[in-house]
C-alpha cells in the first residue's frame, strides 16, 4: 500500500469500500485493490487535458456496423468513418464487441477479449488512433456460458457466491422489472436446481456485488478498458446492480456509492475518462447519477428528450418540450448530459411519467403502431403489464411510411428533429442508422423473435456507400443534412457542453433554444418548427448582439433588423 500513498488519495476509495461492505470486508477490499491499481498505475496519464467542448459528438454503432466480405469489421467501420466522419464526429461508442451469446452483444461471455468475429484488440487501437472511443461496461449481468458462471455451475468454491441466490425468506414483491421475464431462472448446479437472479432474460446472470471479489473483478475490467483505449465508459442498466431484499431493486444507495467508487479510482488513475450512465428510469432518478456534479457520473443519457421530441412532431406543439426543457439543471458545472434521439434501443417510455399524462403517452404508443412500429412491455410490481418502449426506427417514428406525404417533408421533420438534438446543452449521441435515415427493419424482426431488431439492420460496404454517394437517394439527403448540422456545430463554442441554454418562448409551434458559450462571446439562436405549418414569429426576443443582419447558419442567409422572422413547415433555423 505505502507504494501508492504517495502517488493517489486512497482514502476515498477506503470509506467508499467501508461503506459498502463494512469495516472489516471494506478494508480487507482495498487491500485487494491495490495490486491491481499498482498493475495498471503507470499506464495512464494523470494529467488534466481540456475537457469536452462543442466539438465532441459520438456516433453509436454496432461493431459489425458495416460489413465487407473477408474484412474484420471494426476494419470496415474504421475505414467508413475515417473516409466520411472525420469532420463531423469526434468519437465512436463501439456497441459491445466482447464474446456473446445473445441480446446483440449485450450478453457477455468475457469483459477482457474481443469477439474474433468482429476483429482484435488491434482493431479498436486503430480505431482510437482518430477517433476517442466508448466501451460498453455491460457489468450488471453476464453470459450463462461465461468462465464465471460455468465455474460456480461446476461448484467452483471461488465463484459460488458471484451470482445471487435468493432465501425463501427474501421479500422479493417490490423488485421492479424492466422487461415481463421471469426474475428468478433455474439452473442445475453442482449443489441441484438453483433459482438464479435474472434481471434481463434467462442468458443474462446477474453478478453479486455484496461479494466484494466481484466488485474487484469489474474494477480491474473498468481498467483495462482504459488501456485499451477508452475515453468514456458507459455503464449499462447501472440502475440494477444492487438487490436488497424488501426494496425495488433499482436506484439503491449501494449502487451510488459503487459508481463513485468507480468515479474515484478513475480519478485518481485516469482523470480524462467520462462515466456515463444508461438509466432508462423517470427523470428525476436519471439525474441522481450526477450525484453532487463531482462524484458520480460526468453525464447521463437524456433519456426524455427523445420520447418528447417525437411527442413534439406528433402534436405539432413544443410547448411540452420547452417547459420541461427550461426546468432541466444540472448539479455543477462539471457534468453534463449525452442526448440522443435513437440508439441500438427503443424508445422508452418510463422518463416520460410525471411529464406527459398516460393519455397522452397511449397515443404516442398508438401513433407509433400506426406507423409500424411494436411496444415492448414491463411488469410493474402489482403484476400488471404496461408499455415501456417503443421498437422503431426513429425515421419511421416520425413519419408515417404509409402516408401520402413528399419525401421532402419527411427528411426536413427528421432533420429538424436532430436540429433540436444537437442545439440541446450537453453531448449529442447520433445512432448510425440516423445518418442515413433508415426505416423499420420489420424482417429482421420476423428472424430474431426480438422487437429490438426492428432498428438494428447491419449495412453492407457497397450498398451503403452507392446509397450515400448518389444524391437523389434518402440516405444521401439525410446524410448530407446531419452531417452539415454538426459541422455548424463543432465550430460555434456556443453549443459547449458546459456553456449555457435558455428556452426562448414563441410561437408554441416553436421550439427555441438561445445557446450561449461558457466566456458569453458566442451566442446562437435555435428556432425550430415541428408543425406542418408555415409560423411567422414577431415576439420572439432576439438578443440585440445577433442584429443586425444576423445569419442563418444552416443555410446561410441573412435576417435583417426589424425584419418579420418566417419558418417553413419542420424548418430549423440556427441564428448568430
């Protein structure tokens, strides 16, 4: 221990570990510790670099996003994004690339390798070589074919207590469930059939972290992420990773204190490196995982601006979005939100209760099915189903595929929808298939069995680049469109992450943002139409320091002072 004492502050990572588990097991846990943080202690800078700015956008992709025959994929994605996304991303989340087994990726079989499959260790090094990549922490459960779970199958003595094991006399009636799948699954051990802690599905075991061994497992797997490469580590379905009999199961003050004890090692070992939070849950439980804005998280997904956006395009009214949009805060200036529209998910619908009515959530649901889309449900605690995500491409959730409607307007509604997506304060997410604006993959949801599959279709190489290189085509509109949007945005320090936003009231067609950089100099006006109708706006207060003559960034025309300001149906328009 003396060998790291003068190097890092233990001691947060001592009371953390004692609060956990106790005198006793805390303190004998750090001694564990230490080996490992010794182990990987040199490898890391410990210096400060500037931090995130306007220029940090991330792509989501899958890593056989796009496919060539013969080709390690993560090769193919590299080459995709070095040749078109070099101007316009700064950094690729890498959907999970590990050994598994099933739910695409999402059931591990080993943190610490890459699926041969999709290429090698070497692949995601060239792949950082231009890019700052996001790894998947995927530690609230893990494969049933894993070394781990077949060992404690086999009796291993090491490995029995690293899966949970309810009593018969564990209340269980309170736990809540994110999918409607049994909570407990039955396995036949070395000691006979054995009742299993499930969350997610029979594949994926939930790990024991009242065992301290597992904690310190995933701290070393949280570490190597970081020398292989990893510049934000997204920690998957977090909100689960504690049980305690009698309680639901979710959000418990166990898992805070094990996400700043993760927030603690890192700082200290590898200070640049985000954690970010995916907890699909009700708004205000999402944003506790900033913790105090200096112990937790760095940013957590912004899990109800999708769902309000798409309600915003539905009802033609951004009068929902913009007062819940004016009520967000953040807990210091340290943290920040990911905000995203679509991803390898659905959209969820538990961040909007205590936002939009039930009423109005049915007829988001309703909408959507109209649209082709599916619902995936959950089982509340009473016993009851209700929906909890919505499966469609984000595309299609926006547009009806059957309506008799130009294409034009379907591509300005999904391209002013992410006008609204990269003008919010924070980090936008940009899922692969939006780049290319891609319907609902129904077939594929015909081969799984899965409602998720429906946005999860893989490109090959030739397809996708004859699509995007010929203008007439959807996928080279939306492209070209996307991308410019955040090329604008990477260039104007008034879209900072830690810089400013205030909600400008209007048209209630509208829905305007006034972003401002963290030194006050840039200062950009976000106004955007989800109406179908053209709206002319005179009492919008537009900063004196944008007039005269102030600019429309997307297109490149000019406002003059005094001059009537027009938006055409589902147009953006980015003032400065």
């Amino acid at each position: 221990m003396n060998f790291l004492i003068g190097m890092m502050n233990i001691e947060k990572l001592r009371n953390l570990l004692i609060d956990i588990y106790g005198y006793d097991a805390g303190a004998t846990a750090l001694e564990q510790l230490i080996p490992t943080l010794r182990k990987y202690y040199n490898d890391f800078s410990t210096t400060h670099s500037a931090g995130l700015n306007q220029r940090d956008t991330i792509l989501i992709a899958y890593p056989d996003q796009v496919q060539q025959a013969e080709v390690h994929p993560l090769r193919v994605l590299a080459e995709f994004c070095e040749h078109y996304l070099m101007d316009t991303i700064s950094g690729i989340h890498i959907l999970p690339f590990y050994p598994w087994t099933s739910d695409d990726g999402f059931s591990v079989v080993d943190y610490r390798e890459v699926d041969s499959r999709y290429g090698d260790w070497n692949d995601i090094a060239k792949l950082g070589h231009h890019f700052q990549l996001m790894f998947d922490a995927v530690i609230n459960h893990i494969s049933v074919s894993s070394l781990w779970f077949r060992s404690m199958l086999e009796g291993d003595s090491h490995y029995r207590d690293y899966f949970i094991v309810p009593k018969e006399s564990d209340d269980l009636s309170h736990v809540v469930r994110p999918r409607a799948l049994p909570l407990l699954t039955a396995y036949q051990t070395a000691q006979g059939q054995t009742r299993i802690w499930t969350t997610f599905s029979a594949d994926q075991v939930d790990l024991n972290y009242s065992n301290p061994n597992v904690l310190l497992e995933i701290l070393d797997v949280l570490l190597l992420y970081v020398k292989k490469g990893a510049a934000f580590i997204r920690l998957d379905a977090i909100a689960y990773l504690w049980k305690e009999s009698g309680t639901s199961c979710i959000n418990l003050p166990q898992t805070h204190r094990i996400i700043q004890l993760f927030r603690a090692m890192l700082d200290e070992m590898a200070p640049d490196v985000n954690l970010i939070t995916e907890t699909n849950v009700p708004h205000a439980d999402n944003i506790s995982y900033f913790g105090d804005g200096t112990n937790e998280a760095q940013m957590v997904y912004n899990f109800s601006l999708p769902p309000l956006v798409l309600n915003a395009f539905q009802t033609g009214s951004a009068e929902t979005l913009s007062h819940w949009a004016d009520g967000l805060e953040l807990p210091s200036d340290e943290v920040t939100f990911f905000n995203f529209l679509a991803s390898h998910d659905g959209i969820g619908l538990n961040p909007l209760r205590g936002i939009l009515s039930e009423a109005e959530i049915e007829a988001l649901v309703s909408r959507v099915q109209s649209h082709g889309g599916l619902v995936s449900f959950k089982t509340d605690v009473n016993g009851t189903k209700r929906p909890y995500e919505l499966n469609i491409n984000y595309f299609d959730a926006l547009n009806d595929p059957n309506a008799d409607e130009p294409l034009d307007f379907q591509i300005d509604r999904f391209v002013t929808a992410h006008a609204i997506l990269f003008a919010m304060k924070g980090v936008p997410g940009t899922y692969f298939h939006s780049l290319v604006g891609s319907r609902s993959w129904l077939e594929g949801v015909k081969l799984s069995g899965q409602n998720r599959t429906i946005n999860r279709k893989k490109f090959q190489w030739d397809e996708l680049i004859l699509a995007i290189s010929n203008p007439n085509t959807q996928p080279a509109r939306v492209f070209f469109r996307v991308c410019h949007l955040l090329k604008i945005r990477r260039r104007h320090a008034a879209f900072h992450p830690h810089g400013s936003q205030k909600v400008i009231y209007g048209a209630p067609e509208v829905f305007g943002l006034l972003r401002i950089s963290p030194d006050g100099t840039d200062k950009v006006l976000c106004l955007q139409n989800v109406s179908g109708q053209p709206v002319s706006l005179n009492s919008f207060q537009i900063p004196e320091e944008l007039l005269p003559n102030a600019r429309n960034l997307i297109n490149g025309k000019f406002i003059q002072e005094k001059q009537l300001i027009s938006i055409e149906p589902y147009q953006a328009l980015w003032l400065a």
